[in-house]
C-alpha cells in the first residue's frame, strides 16, 4: 500500500540590487525585513540535519554540502520556512496533503516574498531597491533550484525510483517548463540556442547523485526524510523549473506524486523504456521547442510527449483500477487526469493555446510578440529582459501577472495560507504553536519543537510522522491550553 504523498516545494529566490549588490546581505535583509514585519523569530533548529547522507548507502563525496547555520532563518506561521540559501532568499513551503494543496501554498510564498520586498525597499534610497524573481538562473551562468519533495514508502528500492521516474522526469518539462531565452553553458551554446523549454536542464550533468549545486543529477539522492526514518523517504527533486503558472505547477506536482504512487504499489516493471543517456535526452528535450526531437531507447526513438502518452496511459488504467487517494481526494486525482490529457492533446496539436497555463509557452508568445514589434532578433537583450521580467515577483512589473495565466486560487484563499498553516499535516501543529507560544519557542524544524516553558530543561516535542498534527487531532488540544507549559504537560500527560 502507496504512503500517502505529503508534498511540499523549495523556492530559492533570485535577488538583485540592494546596497552593496551582494546577494547574501540582499538575502538577509529579505528575510530579516519578513521576521521584523511579523513581529516574531522562531529559530531553525539544524540538530537533525544530515546533507550528506546518500539514498544508496555509499560515498559520492569528499564533503556534505555546507549547513550555512549563520545565515538568517525564521518559521512562519504557516508552517513555512523563510531563510537565505546560499545566496538565495528560500520559501520552504510547509508539507501539506495534496498537489492542490501544494499550489496554493506555493503562491502564498509568493505574498511572503512580495511583504518582505516592500517592508525591505521601504528604507532604501529606490536607487538601491532589491528586486526578487521566481526564476532558475541569473543569465550569467549561476543556477539556482526550485526543490520538490514527496513522502514515499522507505520498503521501495531506490533503484526503483530511479528506474521509474528517469522517463517522467525527462519529460515532463513539456508541460512545466518555465522556458528561457538563450542558454548560458557552453554545452547549449555549441548548438546555437535560442530558445529552451527548460530553464534549468542544461546545468544538469548526472543521471544519479548527492550533489545539488555542482554536477547537478536528474535524480537527488539526498537521504534527509525530516521523519521517521524506518517507515518513510523524503525524495528530494531538484530538476523542476520554478513556474508562475499554478496549472503547470499543479500538473509538476500531481502527476509526479500519481507516478510514485504507481511504482509503490506495482512496481516498475510495466513502465516506459529509459532514454538510453538520460541527461542528453533532457538537454534535447529542453531545446526543443517544436517537441518533434526525439532520443533513443530499447524500444525505439521516443519524443518526450511519446513519454509522456504512455506515462497518462498507465496512471488512467491504475487510477480507474485502485483509485489513488494516497495522492488526493478522488475529484482532485479526476480533475488532473483531465487537466493532464487536454496538456497533452493541445502541445500534440495547437500549443500556443495552453498560454494561460503552461509558462513556456505563456512567455515565448510574449517573446515572439516583442519581436513582431520591433523586428528584433532571437538573441537581442530586449528579449532577455523580457524574460527576466516575466519572473519578477512585483505584480506592477511582472509579464507573469499580464499574460492572463489561469488561477487555481483567489487572492482571498492565497491571502489566507500566507499566515494560517495547512490543516491536514504536522504543519498544522508548527503553525500554530509559532502563532501562540512563540515567546516561548527556542528553535523549530520539520519534525520538532524545542519549548523553554520556564522551568526545568528544554522540551522536544517530536513530530516524526507528517501525518499527525494535523487540526483533526490537535484541535482540540490547543483549545485546552492557554500556555506553551500547559501545552507540553498535557503531550506529556
């Protein structure tokens, strides 16, 4: 039996401007400018953290990546983590139950980035104003990541996973690719590129490995579950775009999270061949605007739709035969089948007219526009600012916000998950021990809360099974408590 797939994203935000125009201290304002607007810090606790513990039991590494533990954190009241990554501001959007879910949690990171933006400017010279971006790379070569993570049944063999994903994550950009004019590696360049349907694909070098900034691989096998370690496996994906679209973002999500669900329960024996060289397939796939390149397998040459039509295929026949509600709630898993089907019969036939919900189709229409306009070529910086443009974050300024991209949410709902957590995991329990208790809140994480209750040692309150906390079971605890003390005794009870 599939594991319920508690779902979450990592967006590590472009950052530009600022007073000095270093990127750590512009993160840092970010993040500490969100921390001063909500008038409240929870620490980070980094105790649990092991980055350089590998999913197959073997070292790739001279050294685990760096815990950057100065830089600065905070938790939200949703459930979220806000802190600087690198040189990067980071929404770690809290774990939640659904793809859906997951959207809209994701867009209500984007109100987070947009108040700590203005809080930030709002004591600056507008000379020195920063801006943020939802984007994968910042043109000069750097790339930056937008992580997604899936709960999956520790007893699959990771090689299954493998095995059973490569096809789907080759793939699935056709639908939610943020897109990019030019390239910015020498591979890409060799081939005179002038537009992708990836952002990220061709900074990606390995099929498998533990690395997520150098040698970056198509399948991450950091071993970091944030729960209980014998019953559950965080998978940590890091080859995705970061999409404005919250259709391409649902679809990136659901049908991911169908996929494991698949190989949970039958395995991978019925699934699609594998590009014979993963990585180049990728790259192609990402320069191939027309979707007709194909790539070579045991069975054939396949384009990545022929992927992705078998893929639809086998998730139909298994959600008409078991039903999926480890992924969703039945109208969700319907509703995604459809949204996944009408992706794929449009980019077979009419592309420009999933422009309202898929990104890299939504911005080379405003790209081949421009151009239209002004006779510009293929390459000309206009166009590159285009691009970036798209991702700004500023609704007054985004290309994003005016290309009349379909929403899933309304403002009111993306409002509201800017503060209140998810009420169907852990994350419920974190939010609103932070919205009550937080003067008496040490540090926080993924599966603990560390109270000073004002006597006695510390006390860990563990959270190693996402699934519990949730408002189900914990609302009537906290309506019986009135203190962080009262709130430990009776756990302890």
């Amino acid at each position: 039996m599939a594991v319920a797939k508690v779902l979450g994203i990592e967006t590590e935000y472009g950052v530009a401007g600022g007073p000095d125009g270093d990127p750590i201290t512009a993160s840092t304002l970010i993040v500490n400018a969100y921390a001063q607007h909500e008038r409240r810090r929870v620490a980070w606790d980094f105790a649990d953290e092991t980055p350089g513990r590998d999913a197959r039991s073997q070292p790739t590494m001279s050294y685990p990546p760096a815990i950057e533990i100065h830089l600065a954190n905070t938790v939200l009241t949703n459930g979220a983590r806000l802190y600087v990554d690198h040189a990067h501001p980071e929404y770690s959007s809290p774990e939640v139950r659904t793809p859906l879910e997951a959207v809209l949690f994701d867009q209500a990171g984007e109100l987070v980035m947009r108040k700590a933006l203005e809080t930030c400017n709002a004591t600056f010279d507008p000379a020195f104003a920063l801006r943020l971006y939802k984007n994968n790379s910042d043109g000069k070569g750097n790339s930056y990541g937008t992580h997604e993570n899936y709960l999956v049944d520790r007893a699959v063999p990771f090689d299954d996973l493998v095995r059973g994903l490569l096809p789907h994550f080759v793939s699935r950009m056709v639908f939610c690719g943020a897109g990019k004019v030019g390239s910015e590696t020498d591979e890409a360049r060799g081939y005179n590129t002038t537009f992708q349907v990836s952002a990220r694909a061709e900074f990606f070098e390995e099929v498998v490995g533990l690395e997520t900034t150098l040698k970056r691989p198509l399948i991450n096998t950091r071993d970091e579950p944030h729960s209980d370690a014998e019953r559950f496996r965080r998978l940590h994906v890091i080859n995705g775009d970061a999409t404005m679209s919250p259709v391409a973002t649902w679809l990136k999500l659901g049908t991911t999270s169908l996929l494991l669900s698949y190989i949970e329960r039958r395995g991978v024996a019925s699934l699609p061949p594998l590009p014979a060289r993963p990585v180049r397939a990728f790259r192609q796939f990402a320069r191939d605007e027309s979707l007709t390149v194909t790539t070579a397998t045991e069975a054939g040459e396949w384009r990545a739709l022929d992927f992705q039509e078998e893929l639809f295929a086998l998730i139909q026949r298994f959600v008409a035969d078991e039903g999926a509600d480890d992924v969703a709630p039945e109208s969700e898993v319907l509703s995604l089948l459809i949204e996944w089907r009408n992706a794929l019969d449009l980019l077979a036939t009419s592309p420009d007219d999933l422009a309202d919900s898929v990104d890299w189709i939504a911005k080379r229409r405003i790209l081949r526009a421009y151009q239209e306009r002004y006779g510009c070529g293929p390459l000309d910086a206009r166009l590159r600012a285009i691009d970036l443009q798209y991702a700004d974050i500023r609704p007054e300024k985004s290309l994003a916000a005016r290309a009349r991209l379909r929403p899933l949410f309304s403002d009111e709902d993306i409002q509201a998950a800017v503060s209140a957590p998810p009420r169907s995991t852990r994350a419920y329990f974190r939010g609103t021990c932070i919205e009550r208790f937080s003067e008496s809140l040490v540090s926080a994480n993924w599966d603990s809360l560390v109270f000073d209750v004002g006597e006695g040692p510390l006390q860990r309150v563990a959270m190693m099974d996402p699934l519990r906390g949730t408002a189900a079971l914990t609302e009537p605890l906290f309506a019986s408590v009135a203190t962080a003390r009262e709130l430990v005794v009776a756990l302890n009870g």
